[in-house]
C-alpha cells in the first residue's frame, strides 16, 4: 500500500519526464517540418528565376559545328553614280522595281556618248582619235539605249563625226603633199609638149607573164626593133595619160576615185 508521499513523487517525476519530452520532440518536429520547406523553397527559388535570365547564358556549340551565320543584308539600289552594268543588271535583276522608269533614263544618260554635255551628245570634236571614240560610243548608245530619248542627237553627233574625219583626211592629206614637195608629170604642174603624141602601153602583169614564157622556152621571136612583143596592148596619147595621172593625184584631196580598166 502506497503512501500518500509515494504519489506525490510518483506525480513529479510524471511531470518532469512529460516537460522534457514536451522540449525536445516538438523542436524535432519543427526541424522535420522545417527541411521540406527549406527544400521546396530552393526548388522555388529556382523555379522562380527571371524569365530571361535563361537567355542570358550563351548556348553551348558543340565541338567542330559551324557558328551561326548572320542572314545577308538585301541589295541596295544603284546610286546617282552607278555605271552602265550595274543598272542594266540590276533593272534585270528587279523587273518589278518601282523606280524602273528613272532607272532605266539614268542608263541612258550615263551612255551618252558626251555625258557632261547638254544632253550629252554635243561633244568637242578634235582629233582623230578622240572622233573614233565618240563614234564607238555613238553606236553603243544607238545599240542599248532604253527610253533612246537622246536618238535624234546622237544620230546628228554621228554625222558631225564623219564629216569631221573627211575635213581631218583633207587637212593631213594637203600637209603630206606639200611636205613631199611632189614635181614633174605627177605634180599637177606637169608640163606637156605635145598632147596628141601618140603613145602605146602595157600592164606591167603582161610584161611579167611575157617573162616567164620565155624562160619556159616559149618562141623568142622579136619584133622590128629586136624587142619581144608585149600583148595585149593600149594606144593613148601623152595628153590623156598626163589628165589621167592628175585626176589620180587630185583624188587624194577630193575622196573621188577615176576609172580604172575597162570594168
């Protein structure tokens, strides 16, 4: 039978085990609720992470793989300085440009034969090798133009040119005589005794031919004055042989041409 001091230790040692158990097992409690929390608040913080901040980190290339290549930028219109192919390409190249018109009379303008000039086609004509560029570059204008608004001068251009090229062969043709100082029957000046003496000519092909007859054993036979004959042959007077060297000789300044043979 317990006494009543019995029950009353019994009673403190009752409660002081139930305060240590109350001081240490919730504590472990806590940190078991504690951990779940801390982890599913790192998976949070992760989780949660700015949107962009993914994009910020370079992407990894992998070894030996080409880097990414930029697309290229789209061509640009020809300039007020672009050349004849660059237009003519490009007008090609975009037959749906919207600028197409002034396009294609800015082609024009850079073929002109003279650009620069008023309309490109009144050049200065000097000598003779400045007159061969300026009609090659008529002609290719004549030849590719586009809208052709500068034909008709260009056309007139050409004609300026050959008259000038005819007024340049006049000019050095008259400084080639008088450098040459040319005298005697084939001078204009020649001097002629007596118009109407007869006179007999061959063509020097003839003589030739005659020739090689006769080292081929053809018959040597001569004529009357001991001279092999000669044929076909053409009797003249020295008269008519003298108009006929100065109307060759005149040809040079005039661009007119006798007649020659019987053709």
């Amino acid at each position: 039978m317990r006494t009543w001091w019995s029950w009353v230790v019994a009673g403190g040692v009752a409660f002081a085990s139930g305060t240590t158990a109350c001081e240490h097992h919730p504590s472990e409690g806590r940190a078991q609720e504690e951990a779940p929390a801390n982890a599913s608040g790192a998976r949070a913080s992760v989780s949660g992470a700015p949107a962009g901040s993914a994009s910020d980190v370079p992407a990894a290339v992998a070894p030996g793989a080409a880097p990414p290549v930029a697309p290229a930028a789209p061509p640009s219109r020809p300039g007020s300085g672009a050349s004849v192919e660059e237009l003519r390409a490009w007008l090609e190249a975009h037959p749906e440009e919207p600028a197409r018109a002034a396009l294609r009379l800015q082609h024009d303008r850079a073929l002109l034969p003279c650009p620069g000039t008023p309309e490109g086609a009144r050049c200065a004509l000097g000598v003779a090798p400045v007159l061969d560029g300026v009609a090659q570059r008529a002609a290719r204008y004549l030849e590719r133009c586009m809208e052709c608004r500068g034909k008709t001068a260009v056309e007139a251009l050409r004609v300026r040119v050959a008259a000038r090229e005819r007024e340049l062969l006049r000019e050095e043709l008259g400084r080639r005589r008088g450098a040459r100082g040319r005298r005697g029957a084939r001078a204009p000046g020649a001097q002629v005794n007596d118009p109407a003496a007869p006179l007999t000519l061959v063509y020097v092909d003839d003589v030739i031919a005659r020739f090689i007859q006769l080292l081929d054993g053809a018959d040597g036979a001569v004529d009357a004055e001991g001279f092999a004959a000669v044929a076909p042959q053409y009797s003249t007077t020295v008269g008519a042989l003298a108009a006929q060297i100065r109307a060759f000789y005149d040809s040079r300044a005039t661009l007119m041409t006798e007649r020659v043979g019987t053709g």
